[in-house]
C-alpha cells in the first residue's frame, strides 16, 4: 500500500517525464504546488521504496514497479472521469477535481468491473488514453491545430491543458472531441487560426490553437 501523498507524486512524475526523459525536483514542485525542500524528502523515501530512480541534482526517473503504480492511479483516474461524464452526465470540466479522490481507490476488483461495466472504454472524456489492467494503452497520434496547415482537416482528439476554463471555453466555442474541423486561415501577424467547424467559422488564438489536438 502506498499513500496519497507517494501516489499524487507517481503521478506526477509518470506525467512529467512523457516530455522529459529525466524529471527535477523544480518540475515535481511546480506540478504539485509545493516546495522543493518537501519533494526531495519525499523522494527520498520513494527511492528507499525502489519507486523512483533518484541521485541529486541528477533527475528522477520512475523504476518498472514505480510506474506500474502510477500507471494504476492514471487508470483509475481516467476511468472516474469517464464515468462520471458518461454515466452520471457530469461535464468534462467538472470531473477533475473528482477524479482525483476517486484515484486513490485501493481495491482492483472495483476498478476492473468498473471497466468492464462501461464497455472498456479506450479514452476518457478529455481523449487521454485509458491503460488496461496491465497498464497498456493505445495512444492516439494527435498534431495540435497550430501544426497544421490551411485546408487540413481533422477530428477534435484530445487536449493539452484540462484546466476548467479552458474546458469550458472549448465547449462554449463548440470545439469539442470528436467535432471535425478544417483550418480556413492562419493569420501571419499573430499566428491565430480561422477553423471552419459545422459550416461556422470560428477565431481562435494561438495558445488554444497549441492546447488543441487533433486526429488527421
């Protein structure tokens, strides 16, 4: 058994090290809204457990059974999501929070009839990939809009930010997974981009244009 504490920090670093081969501490406490003094304790006692890979100043990797676990919570998390969205019509900006209590759930059995229940869902409402009981998944192969070039197509995929007003303002614009969109326009002065969505046309900066995957 491991606490909430050692779990959210598994997480954490299973997320961070997807850009990065090695994590720092500076990354962890950044992620985790902390100190870094309280992450290198923290780390310590990961290492201790054979958790985590960790020699100061040098980053921190996840060992294969430190990434089991944090490949658990991520299931876990991502199938409450999906639930939540799915079954108890929560809105995919609502479901953040939640999840993250509902994660630390211990038993399995619960956790796989859950899967089972929903059909084994492969994504969660956000398009982030659901790993199976042994920690595999598919993941889509997904451009951000600002990658793409005028009269590309493609279907909304996922997100790269999962903040709430983000979430919600891609809903309020109908940019939402699964909608199919083409790139009308990029402007050259400040690279935002015209989408043409249901026959609409729709403005859209930059930075969404960078938080917004899609499927070709």
């Amino acid at each position: 058994m491991h606490t909430f504490t050692e779990e959210n920090y598994l997480k954490a670093i299973y997320h961070l090290s997807i850009q990065s081969e090695s994590v720092s501490t500076n990354q962890i406490a950044a992620s985790l809204s902390t100190k870094a003094a309280s992450v290198t304790d923290m780390l310590k006692k990961l290492a201790e457990k054979e958790l985590i890979n960790y020699t100061k100043y040098q980053g921190v990797t996840l060992t294969g059974a430190g990434e089991k676990v944090a490949l658990s919570i991520v299931r876990k998390h991502r199938l409450w999501e999906y639930f939540l969205v799915e079954k108890l019509n929560f809105k995919w900006d609502q479901v953040h929070e939640v999840a993250e209590e509902l994660e630390h759930i211990s038993s399995k059995e619960l956790v796989d009839r859950l899967d089972e229940f929903m059909g084994r869902p492969k994504y969660d409402p956000h398009g982030d990939p659901i790993p199976d009981q042994h920690g595999k998944f598919k993941a889509h192969e997904l451009k951000p809009v600002s990658a793409l070039l005028v009269d590309n197509t493609g279907i909304i995929s996922g997100v790269r930010e999962h903040s709430a007003a983000f979430l919600q303002y891609l809903e309020k614009m109908n940019l939402i997974i699964g909608k199919k969109i083409k790139i009308a326009e990029i402007n050259t002065y400040d690279h935002s981009v015209i989408l043409t969505v249901d026959n609409n046309k729709i403005h859209i900066s930059r930075e969404v244009a960078n938080n917004l995957l899609i499927a070709l």
